[in-house]
C-alpha cells in the first residue's frame, strides 16, 4: 500500500499540469489565509475613498481602484476567502449528500434506487444555475443561501456518478467475497467499495470546484451573491460594467482571479485523472 | 531464381521507456515467388514486427531500424519513401491478411464501402485509366469483387457487401479478408497469424483455402504462426525464428524430417504427440532489453557452449534449401 | 430491430420524464419560504385583499390539489400570467424561444465546426507543440466565467474596435416574422440588410458561448481519435496502403463523431446555463434575460414556466442525440 503511494505520489510531481493546478490553488489559500497581512490597504474591504475613485493600476494601488475608490488588489484578496467557503462548503455538503445516496442505491438496486435515479437525472435536466438563481433569490441575497442553493442544485451529479461507478464494481471479486464471509452491507460499502470509488470521486469534486466557483460568481454577477460591500468576485465584476470602457481595469483583474482558480482546479482534476486511472485503481482493489 | 523478397541482416529495436528493446537481431528471410513460406516462432519472437516492417507500418516514432534491407523485386523497400510505397506496394504488389478479422474492419462503415475503398485504390484496372475511378471502371471493380466473394466462397455475396462487420461471423469476415488480399493481384500476401482468433473448427478450411486460391493464382504468402501443425500442413517451406533472430530454415519436408537446430528440436518435441503429453522448453524467453550475446538460444540449449554466447553462429547448409545457425547443429 | 425498440424506449421515457420535471419544479417552489400571494398581491395589500387573493389564485386549497391543479394548467398550456408583462407566459416564453435557439444553435454549429477539426489535428500530433497549445487552451476555454468573457469581447470588439454591436439583436424592426429566426427570416425574406445586422449581433454572443463548448467538444473528438488511431482496422487500412489523409478524415473520423455525439446533449445544457446569464449582459431577448427578469421581479410562475420549458428542451435534444447516436452508429444501442 505505501508502495503505491509513493508511486502515485512520484506521478503526481511529475505531471506538470496537476503540479501546477494544485499551485494555483495554494495560491488561493494562502491569498485568503494571509489577506489582512498581504493587502496593502485591509481597511479598503469596508472603507470608502471617493476622491480616488476609479484609478489605473499605478504604484500604490497595483490593480487599480474600484467606484468607490477601494484597493482593488486589496479587495480581490479579501475576496478569496468567500470564493474558497462557498466552494469549499457547497462541494462538501453535495458530496456529503450526494455519495451516500449513491452508494447506498448502488448497493442495493431494485425500483427504489431506480427511482432515486430518476430523480436525480430530472434535476440534471434543469440548467444548474436556473434551480440556483430561483432557490437563492427567493430566500435573499447571502453567502449561506448561495451556498445552499449550490448544494441543492449539485447532489444529483455526485449519486450519479457514485451509482454509476458501485453498479461497475459491486459484481468484482473481492466485492462478492466480502460479502460471502459474511461482512456487513455497511462494512462491505465503507471498507470495500468506497476505497476503489475514491479517486473518481477526487478527480470530480476537483472539477467540481472549479464548475461550481463559476456558478457562484454568476450568481454574485446577476446580483444574488453576498451583499455589498463583500469583495465578491463575480458582484465586482457586474459592478464594473457601467464604468466600460474607460476603467478596463476594474473587470480584468477580478475576472483573472476567477480564470486562475477554476484552472487550478481544472489543471489538479484533469492530472489526477491521468494519474489515478481507473484500471490502475481496479488492479489495487484486487491486492487490498 | 531470384527470390521475390530478401530479408538480409535486418535488425530493429523499439524505444522503450526502459531502454532499446532489441525485437529483431540480423534477421535473413527469403521468399520465392509463389511459395508459401511459414515464419514460425513462439509469441515474441519477432514474426509479426518482421511482418510490419516489411509493410512499413511500424510507429514511426518508437520504431528504430539499425540495419539490414528488404529486397522486393528489384527495390529496397526501407530506402523507398513512402508516397512511392503506398502507391505501388502496400496494398498492390504486397497485401495483408490481418491476425484479428473481428476488429480490423472498421465497425461503423458497410463491408461494401471498405471493400469498394480497396478498390478505388488498389484495383489491377487502376492503372488503364489513368487512375480515375471511373463508372465503368467501378462496375469492373464491383464485379470482380462478387466473383472473389464466390471464390472465397461466401454465400450471398450481395447481401454481405450492404451488411456491417459486426453482422457477420468471424470465419466469414476471414473469409472477407482473404478476398480483400487477393482482389489486387498481388505478388506477396502477408498472413499474420490468420487463424488465431477463430474457432478451431474453421481453421482448418480458411487455411486451405488460402493455400488453394494463393497456389492458382501464383501469389507467394509469408503466413506467420505459433503453430507448427498450420505450418505443416500448407506450408512448401519453414523459417523459424527465436527471440528476435532466425535459427532456421528449410523446405517443410526436409525441416520436419531432419530438424537440425537444437530449438526447432525442442519446439517439434513440444508438440503434443500421440501419448497426450506435452514437452515443456526449460527456461524463460530472454529479456530483450538486454538478450543474450551471440546465439539468444544459448542460456536454454543443452548443447551450448563458450562459442555460443561470444558471436552468432554463420548459416550452414545441411541440405538442399536448409540453413541452420548454429556451431554445432543435429546431424 | 433493436434500434426501434431502443428509440420507443427512449420517447416512453419522455412523459415521465416531463411529469417527474413538473413535480419537481412545482415542489421546490413551494417548499421555499416565501409567499407567492403577498408578492402579487404587492406590499401595500391589506389582509383581506390577500386572502381573497389566495383563493383566487387557488393557493387556499391543499397542496396535492394545487399540484394536480397546476398539472392540468402546465399540460393545456397554460402557465398562468406574468406579473411583469400582464402577459400569459406561454406567450412570453414561445416568442423568446427562437432567440435562445437561435443564439445556442449557432454557438453550438461553431463550437462543433472549431472543435472537431482541432480535436483530430490535436491527437494526431500528441504531444506536439500544437497539441500542447490546443490543450492550454481548451482547458482556459472551461476556466472562463462566461458573463467576463462577453463583457471583455465587449470591450474589446464594439467599445475599442468598434467592429461589433455592443447589444440587442437586431437594429431596426427586423425582417418579417416567418419562423422567429432573424438569419432565417431575413434570408427568405431576402432582406440583406437585416441579414447583416442579425448575423453582426449574433456574432459575440454566439462566439461567447462557443468558446467553452468548442473545448469540451475537442478534448472528446481528441479522446475519441486517441481511441481509434492505434485500432486494428487503422492498422489493416494503413498496410493496405489506404491513403493516410483518407484513413483520418472518412473513418477515423467518424469513429471520433459517434463519441463525441453522444456529449453533445451535455454540452448543450451547459450552453443554455450560460445563456442564461451571457442574455443579459448582451440584452439578447431570449429564454435566459427573461428567467433573470423574473426571478429579479419574484414572478413566481414565470420563474416556473421558465424552468418546464427548459428542462423540456435539454429532455428534448436528449432525446434528439440518442436518435442520431443510434442512426449514426451501426452498432446500435449503447
């Protein structure tokens, strides 16, 4: 087991696009870690100077100023923090919803499970940001209804893809095995099956991330995001748009900040899907 | 008489994240015109890389040639550039029978379209046309298409020309195969393993057939094998190969009777005889990363000895169109 | 006559489908905690004029009523009034339709067009210095916020440039009405000059949401040669001496078509995601600028007229992908 590790470690240093997808997510951790250290004016998340509204990027205000005269670099930063919770926590909760429900309709199978399917292949039906633009403008703009209307609308991927993938290895080997030394269904689903469903499941909730950061600042650019004045990045860039084209500046860079953290999670998923590939993963399975 | 195709020296590796693996080790192989030539060896040796080098269809990339020729007719086909060999040679003087005939035609594309294809390219009435394809050319084509059907003996040739692939059985897509390789009127089919992935009990027919249609027509085939019994029984002569090097060849009555390298001994005495049992080969196929100096046989041969593994063995000649490499081969 | 037998299958599946999409819609708009009633009946509305309202509008009665209510309503195609435009919502909805098709048809004819060539071009030189740029940009194609990536076009092409419109669809009245096409209808119509206006307001929106659609399509049509390139039958054509240019575009092309097909249903759910919010920024007068119009007036049945016709529309191009798939791919079901 520490053998394969180490190798899918050593794969991992060597695939230059994970190598620098996961660099540009430390990047964002550590920009929304170390803002208050990092900013070169904290206070601008909250404080307004208008007689320095809408300044070029120059030595002082390195990305330019907002409308209301705020260090853009500062605020996009501070920013950060609410891109990477929103993420972090929508993801997490579908997960947590969307594997158990997965597995367990895998698992068991039969017109119950087909319909929990059904289910789920309807909501996939709906355009994702439609449920999420609905669910979030009816309960009012915040960060933890964004984050619920996300979680919502996101479950259905992660069954499907759970259901799919223990439907394809619930008849291997040392599934049936388990089972006929008499494991229980619970034992047999957390020690046996979750295991060799992992790296799918990594490989998509990466990929995930980036989708759903995109989703949450459409929501902040069509105004349902957190309220102002939060530093969000999509809200800023709706903010923005009157002030085209002669503040070129204002949209760019937090419209940047969302392109390189959606390609870090895009460049980490698409090189972990190289390296934890699916026959590599089955072969393990069966050694375990 | 000149042979039709003269493999001389040839040696060949492919690149490997490990290192060269050196597949072909100064190969000889000659082929008279006509004559039906088995290229015998276990899986590994080197048959059917021998066979694609020949067509040219290595990966460009992997594939490293270090040297040897091919003489076909009058011309070396490793110096030729390819435009000239897809034109005149691939597919017109030298066709192919391919190892799996469930997967070599492609899936989503009518039996009559790849067939026809084939045609439009490589029919023997492209060249008095200037090389339109042209509707009376076509309607040739089509006929001459349906009467190889029926010689290859399928029954309802028109029928199976609109079907897909994955409609027919696997002896009749054989079958196909071989029509596919004859229509052209080639001077040299090469086989690669023809049979292996049908049923034992159609074998035995898509063989003979071969044999028979390869025979009227004057077409010399290069059929490469792991089965001595196929050999036998179509074959007018034997090479064999081991590990990437030839050992052996002879005509098919002279190979059979008097075996004369130690390998081609052990390889008939692992046939399985009338008592049922099976002779193994003690060892293990070299490594071909790093294969043995001089002869590769000799970790395995019970009559090595320090010669063996300083150089390769010259050809000597036993008998009449029987060379064997090896320093001290059975009388 | 497995194929038969599969597309029955498939339109079966359809009602339920629809029916499933209905319930769900209706559900989630009830399980949210706001009122529909106080939002029409606006915040000035005494407690009477609300109740009377309520059962007006049939939201007195419980709710398995209100859902088989409702189910009646969607299935005659009435989807109630819109409390913006006082207009029924089926009215709004069938004539911003062709809009959005419009919009998505030619996003997503572009996408193919640019992906499945660069695709082919892309594993046949694996590893190549083109295959390497094509990826850097594929995989920037799906890290780009649409709504951004139409503002900077905007700036750059009608702000800067000055070579496109900067919104709407169309200057002028528009050609004459046949199908709702403006491209179509100016072309029958033989109006060049509503032509040329529809195609030039058509021209960001459309490359907007093409971008990411034309880079999902060319990583499956790459996946998809990759699969076939080194198959058996490209290995038998090749030593038949077939020409190679010929080998890839008739038929290994068409390998890479049947896989990259059955995506495209997916592809273009996530075309119309994005044109929900790439409709704004354009004020293109389609599907999606109305769903962002209703929700930010808390229309509530407009919000829900919105989300049936919808999903009806990705259950329907679904449906459409697994005929074609199961046209175009001898082998039959999947």
């Amino acid at each position: 087991m520490t053998g394969s590790w180490r190798r899918t470690a050593a794969r991992f240093l060597g695939d230059r696009a994970a190598l620098m997808g996961a660099s540009l997510i430390l990047l964002l951790v550590l920009a929304a870690v170390f803002a208050p250290l990092l900013s070169p004016f904290p206070a601008d998340v909250a404080e307004f100077h208008t007689a320095n509204r809408l300044r070029p990027p120059d030595g002082v205000n390195w990305l330019g100023t907002d409308r209301m005269g705020s260090d853009l670099l500062s605020r996009i930063l501070f920013g950060a923090r609410i891109t990477i919770s929103i993420a972090l926590i929508a993801v997490g909760s579908a997960v947590l919803l969307g594997v158990p429900v997965g597995l367990v309709a895998g698992y068991y199978g039969g017109w119950p499970s087909d319909l929990l399917m059904r289910v789920s292949d309807i909501f996939l039906a709906v355009p994702q940001i439609v449920l999420a633009i609905a669910i979030a403008q009816t309960l009012g703009p915040s960060i933890e209804n964004v984050i619920l209307a996300l979680s919502i609308t996101y479950w259905p991927f992660w069954a499907r893809l759970v259901y799919a993938e223990t439907r394809s290895i619930k008849n291997e080997v040392f599934v049936e095995s388990a089972i006929a030394l008499g494991a229980s269904s619970l034992r047999v689903m957390a020690m046996h099956i979750l295991p060799n469903i992992a790296s799918a499941i990594i490989v998509r909730t990466s990929i995930g991330m980036g989708a759903t950061i995109l989703t949450a600042a459409a929501l902040g650019f069509l105004g349902l995001g957190a309220p102002p004045p939060a530093p969000e990045w999509g809200r800023m860039i709706a903010e923005s748009r009157e002030f085209l084209p002669e503040a070129w500046w204002y949209a760019t860079a937090p419209g940047i900040a969302i392109f390189m953290v959606v390609m870090g999670f895009n460049l980490l998923g698409d090189g972990l899907r190289d390296i934890l590939d699916p026959r590599i993963r089955r072969a393990v399975g069966r050694h375990a | 008489m000149p042979e039709l195709l003269a493999v001389e020296d040839l040696s060949l590796g492919f690149r490997t994240d490990a290192g060269l693996a050196r597949v072909l080790d100064g190969v000889n192989l000659a082929i008279q015109p006509g004559q039906i030539m088995g290229l015998v060896g276990e899986s590994g040796c080197g048959k059917t890389t021998l066979a694609r080098t020949v067509l040219g269809i290595l990966p460009r990339h992997a594939a490293l040639i270090e040297r040897g020729r091919i003489r076909f007719e009058r011309s070396d086909l490793l110096s030729a550039d390819d435009t000239t060999l897809n034109d005149q040679v691939r597919g017109k003087a030298i066709t192919f029978i391919p190892q799996d005939p469930f997967t070599s035609f492609n899936p989503v594309f009518p039996i009559g379209t790849q067939m026809m294809e084939i045609m439009r390219w490589k029919s023997p009435r492209r060249a008095q046309d200037g090389g339109h394809n042209t509707r009376a050319r076509r309607a040739a084509d089509r006929d001459a298409v349906l009467a190889m059907l029926d010689a290859v003996q399928l029954p309802q040739p028109r029928q199976v020309l609109a079907k897909y692939p994955h409609e027919v059985s696997g002896g009749q897509r054989q079958r196909l195969m071989i029509a596919m390789a004859l229509l052209p009127e080639p001077r040299l089919v090469i086989a690669d393993e023809p049979t292996t992935a049908l049923d034992v009990t159609i074998q035995a027919q898509i063989l003979k057939l071969l044999r028979r249609l390869a025979t009227e027509r004057g077409v010399a085939v290069l059929l490469t094998t792991h089965d001595l019994g196929t050999a036998y029984e179509i074959c007018d002569a034997i090479t064999v190969m081991y590990a990437g090097q030839e050992v052996e060849a002879a005509p098919t009555d002279a190979f059979f009777r008097h075996p004369a390298h130690p390998y081609t001994a052990r390889l008939l005495a692992s046939l399985p005889r009338a008592d049922g049992k099976v002779l193994g080969i003690p060892g293990e196929v070299p490594n071909l990363l790093a294969p043995p100096a001089g002869c590769r046989f000799h970790p395995r041969c019970e009559r090595a000895e320090p010669a063996c593994s300083r150089s390769r063995p010259p050809v000597t000649l036993p008998g009449q169109g029987h060379a064997v490499r090896c320093y001290h081969p059975q009388a | 006559m497995r194929r038969l037998e599969m597309v029955l299958s498939r339109l079966a599946w359809f009602f339920p489908t629809m029916a499933g999409l209905i319930v769900i819609v209706f559900l989630i708009s009830n399980v949210i905690p706001t009122d529909p009633v106080r939002i029409v009946a606006g915040e000035n509305a005494t407690p009477e004029q609300v109740a009377a309202l309520r059962v007006k509008l049939g939201y007195d009665k419980p709710i398995a009523i209100q859902l088989l209510n409702h189910f009646r309503d969607v299935l005659s195609g009435n989807l109630g009034v819109s409390i913006y435009t006082q207009r029924p919502i089926s009215e709004d909805l069938a004539k911003r339709l062709p809009a959005t098709l419009e919009l998505s048809i030619t996003a997503l004819s572009l996408a193919i067009l640019l992906g499945i060539p660069l695709g082919v071009v892309s594993a046949l030189r694996r590893n190549a210095w083109i295959d390497q740029v094509l990826r850097v940009i594929s995989v920037s194609g799906l890290a780009i916020a649409a709504f951004w990536l139409a503002m900077e076009l905007q700036f750059l092409f009608s702000m800067k440039l000055r070579v496109a419109p900067l919104n709407g669809r169309i200057d002028g009245f528009g050609p004459e009405p046949y199908t709702g096409f403006y491209v179509l209808d100016s072309l029958i119509g033989r109006d060049w000059e509503s032509l040329g206006s529809a195609l030039s307001h058509l021209a960001l929106p459309a490359l907007t949401l093409a971008l990411p659609a034309a880079a999902t399509i060319l990583r499956f049509a790459r996946a998809g040669v990759l699969e076939v390139i080194n198959s058996n039958h490209v290995l038998y054509q090749r030593a038949m001496g077939i020409p190679p240019r010929l080998i890839v575009w008739k038929y290994v092309l068409r390998n890479a078509l049947i896989s990259t097909v059955t995506q495209i249903g997916l592809i273009f759910g996530v075309l119309l995601t994005n044109a929900v919010v790439i409709e704004t920024v354009f004020d293109w007068p389609g599907l999606g600028s109305f769903a962002v119009q209703s929700i930010l007036q808390s229309d509530h049945k407009a919000i829900i007229g919105f989300t049936i016709w919808t999903g009806g529309l990705i259950v329907v191009v679904n449906l459409l992908v697994d005929l074609l798939h199961s046209v175009i791919d001898p082998r039959g079901a999947r």
